[in-house]
C-alpha cells in the first residue's frame, strides 16, 4: 500500500487498530501489520483447503501389473476390509479385520467362493471375468455384479458397479491381504 503523505498522517491520528501506527523512533509499522493480516489468510485458506480435501473423494487408482485379471488364486486367502471416509478426523469403517476377517478360496482359475467373517460352510460361488481394466465378480445365483480393481499384490478396490466416471472411483471398499 502506497499512502500519499496527506494519508499517513490520517491513519497516525487514527490510533488504535489503524492499519498503520507511530513507532517510538517514528518509522511506521506497516510491515507488521501486513505480516499479520498475511498470516490469517494462510490460517484461514489452510482451514478451508483441509476441509474441501477431506471431502475429495479418491481418485481413480493405478492398476498393478503384479497382478492378473479375473484370476481366482490371486484373491484367494483372507482379507481385511475397510471403507474409507471422506470426513477428516473421522477414522476409516472397518467392516472385515485380519482377526474376523473375510475368506476367499479359489475353486478354479475362474471360479472362487467368498465367506463372511465368521462363516465356514456356505459362501457365495463367484465367477470371474476380466473387464475394464479389473475384475467383473458374478455370483452363480444371478445377483448384481461386483468389480475388484488390483492396486497392488496385497490390496485391491472393491466397488458394487463397475465405475464409468471419475466421481465413481472415489468410494471403494479397500480390500487389505492378511496373510
């Protein structure tokens, strides 16, 4: 800020809370001031960018090539499973952990049964086929399809269609390998 001599001496008479104020030696303490006002607005932009990328749902993950599509041995094993929020400081919902977690056992190279934590005799028989980059999951009683998407050999993105936008992308259950 540029102020005409006319100007200083209007915010010197001003007092308190004037933008500008008579230092003890008579410079002006105009830097001050503006280190100040610069330093709420990084405050205030700090809170406000947290709170929008806290909402920011993920973006569309790379896929691995560690790992083949629609092949039924690579998901066998057991799985953690969480749910991730889009509320900053609200913890991830788990819904499987590795102590209670989900089973899966290949029955074919195409073919895999899912169990629920808990559940040992009956789960649900899965037909694989690769589409879109990941893996389309049929259940044998004609329900709706789901699709897993590899992110790395221990995890994949698990979502209940399979996404066509980039807003879709952004919900994924997270499939995490326990053993």
């Amino acid at each position: 800020m540029n102020l005409r001599t006319g100007d200083r001496e209007k915010f010197l008479r001003a007092g308190p809370g004037s933008e500008m104020r008579q230092c003890r030696d008579g410079r002006k303490e105009r830097h001050e001031m503006m280190a100040k006002h610069l330093a709420l607005a990084v405050v205030a932009l700090a809170l406000a960018t947290s709170g929008v990328s806290a909402l920011t749902p993920f973006p569309k993950p790379e896929p691995t090539d560690d790992v083949a599509n629609a092949n039924a041995h690579a998901f066998a094993g057991s799985w953690a499973i969480r749910n991730p929020t889009m509320t900053m400081g609200e913890p991830d919902h788990s819904l499987a952990i590795c102590s209670l977690p989900i089973r899966i056992e290949a029955t074919g190279d195409k073919t895999m049964i899912y169990y629920q934590p808990g559940e040992t005799r009956s789960g649900t028989i899965l037909t694989l086929r690769a589409i879109e980059g990941g893996t389309l999951w049929t259940p044998d009683d004609d329900s709706d399809s789901d699709f897993a998407f590899w992110v790395s050999r221990d995890a994949f993105y698990f979502y209940d269609d399979v996404p066509t936008q980039d807003a879709e992308w952004g919900h994924p259950y997270i499939f995490t390998r326990c053993d």
